[in-house]
C-alpha cells in the first residue's frame, strides 16, 4: 500500500553509539581501466571528515567504480586512497607498489561501509540478523550487544517494529533503510550510497531520502551517487560532476547545480532537471 513520505520519525534523542571521529578520504590521481576503456581517468579529491559528498554524472561516467575503489572492491591501476591518512590496501606510484599486509587491509575494512541500490539484504534472515551477523563476525560483539545496538539503529531508521520480519516481508524503501542500519551496525567512519533511491517507487524515495539526511547531520562522512538533483543541493556540502571517468567540476552545490562552470554540467543538468 501508499506508505506517507515522512514515515521516518525525527530523531532527538543522543545517540547511543557514538560515530568515530575521522572520515577524511583523500583520493589521488586516481586511474582505473577495464582492457581498452579506461574508467576512472586521474581522480583526484579531497573529502573533509564528516562531510557530505553528491556525486552526478551521467550513466557510464565511473561513479560506482569510484565508490568501489574507495570501499576497496576494485583494485585501481595508478594513484592511491587514503582514509584520516591510511592507505586503503596498496599504493601504485609508476611501477613501483605498495602493499598493506592482509591483516591491516582487513582491519581497514570496517572503516568504509556501503549501500547499494539493489539492497543486498540476505533474504533468509530476519532483519535483526541481517544487522546483527557483520557485528558480530567483524567487530566480534558479543550476540547481546550486537542486538541491543541493531535494535537502536532499527530505530533511529524507524523500523523498531520490524526486527523479526524477513526482507520480503517490507517494502523496497524499508529494505533500504534495513541496509543503511546494516551499513552502520559496523560503525564506519565513511558512508557510501550508490543510487539509494533507484530502485524505489516514487512513493517511497522520501523515506530514504529522510535517513540519509538524518545522517547527514551526524558526523560521519557522506558520499552519495544520486540523480536526486533537488536533494543533492539540500544535503551536500560539495557536489563533484563526472563524466568519462573524469571529475569536470566540483564544488558547493549552490555554485554548481545553479550555476555551473562547464558546458557539459550545463547540458547533464538540463537533462536531469
Ligand atoms: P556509472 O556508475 O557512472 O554508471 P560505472 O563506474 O559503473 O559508471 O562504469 C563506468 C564504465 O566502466 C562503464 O562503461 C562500464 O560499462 C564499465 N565497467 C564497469 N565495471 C566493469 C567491469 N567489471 N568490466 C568491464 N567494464 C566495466
Ligand atoms: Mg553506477
């Protein structure tokens, strides 16, 4: 049935779990190629711990592979990430390589979480144990901890009520909203979106959208791959315009979404918009 946009409560209370402090994602001279066609072309950029990122572009610009290098599910051929100073796994300078040991890569890992447009949610648990199985398995919290925090962060999504349905039992905007508790169930200090909303019926995009935002407001940094122009403006500290696996300009979305520097910014926005 029609689900009313705002279905997600405004949160006042102190969180209990605390975010971490940091988040700070340095990306330099990036370049990422699949054989012929190269991908991302010299990325280079600076995110402030606990900002809030939108990145747009058109289909095929390299958005998600972005994500995917800076949550290390790509490898990238030159350039390196680091997050508050940190290699994320390995550095290419020319042919020479730097390599964290496994373990470090590992330890990492949990700094960086990510939410996908499809969700990813395993379908034969119920929403606590979705929240629940990486505490447990990454952070090693003991089951009741895990699921006094998953209970916590059901609520601050506003589904305290749904702990003991199954994915297929929700709707698309509160599976999503399941996946960005999971996401946070590990405590990241850096919170990748990949087309939240892409997936979802109109009706249900605000809900979403409404997390996000609440999220935004808490310290933990933010990048979102979004067509949700109007959105963007309102959320983002800074928003970064791809195209051919470059970034073409980047800046307050004040700035670039009314007023763009580049001609092909110009021209995605009036397609968008
Ligand atoms: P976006 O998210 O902006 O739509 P992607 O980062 O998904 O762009 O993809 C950028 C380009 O890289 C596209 O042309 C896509 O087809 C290609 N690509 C992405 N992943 C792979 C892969 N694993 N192998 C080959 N080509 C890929
Ligand atoms: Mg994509």
């Amino acid at each position: 049935g029609a689900r009313a946009p705002s279905a997600v409560p405004a949160i006042s209370a102190p969180a209990v779990l605390p975010v971490r402090s940091g988040g700070e994602i340095r990306i330099a001279n990036v370049s990422k190629s699949f054989g012929p066609l190269t991908v991302l072309d010299d990325v280079s950029l600076s995110l402030r711990a606990g900002s809030v990122t939108a990145i747009i572009g058109q289909s095929g610009s390299g958005k998600s592979t972005l994500l995917r290098a800076i949550n290390h599910l790509e490898r990238v051929d030159a350039g390196f990430i680091a997050i508050d100073g940190e290699l994320i796994g390995y550095r290419q300078d020319g042919d020479t390589l730097y390599e964290l040991k496994e373990t470090d890569i590992l330890a990492r890992r949990v700094d960086v979480g990510m939410v996908f447009q499809s969700f990813n949610l395993f379908p034969h648990l119920t929403v606590i144990e979705n929240i629940v199985e990486a505490p447990m398995t990454v952070r090693g919290l003991p089951r009741a901890q895990a699921l006094a925090e998953a209970r916590e962060l059901l609520a601050r999504v506003g589904l305290a009520d749904k702990a003991e349905s199954y994915p297929r039992q929700l709707s698309g905007g509160q599976q999503q909203r399941v996946a960005i508790a999971r996401a946070l169930a590990l405590r990241p200090k850096v919170l990748l979106f990949d087309e939240p909303t892409s997936a979802l019926d109109p009706e249900l995009v605000g809900e979403v959208l409404d997390v996000i935002k609440e999220l935004s407001l808490s310290g933990t940094t933010l990048v979102i791959v979004t067509h949700e122009i109007g959105f963007a403006r309102e959320v983002a500290d800074q928003v970064v315009f791809m195209e051919g696996g470059r970034i073409l300009e980047q800046g307050p979305p004040a700035r670039v979404l009314a007023a763009p520097d580049h001609p092909r910014t110009r021209e995605f926005l009036a397609k968008v918009l």
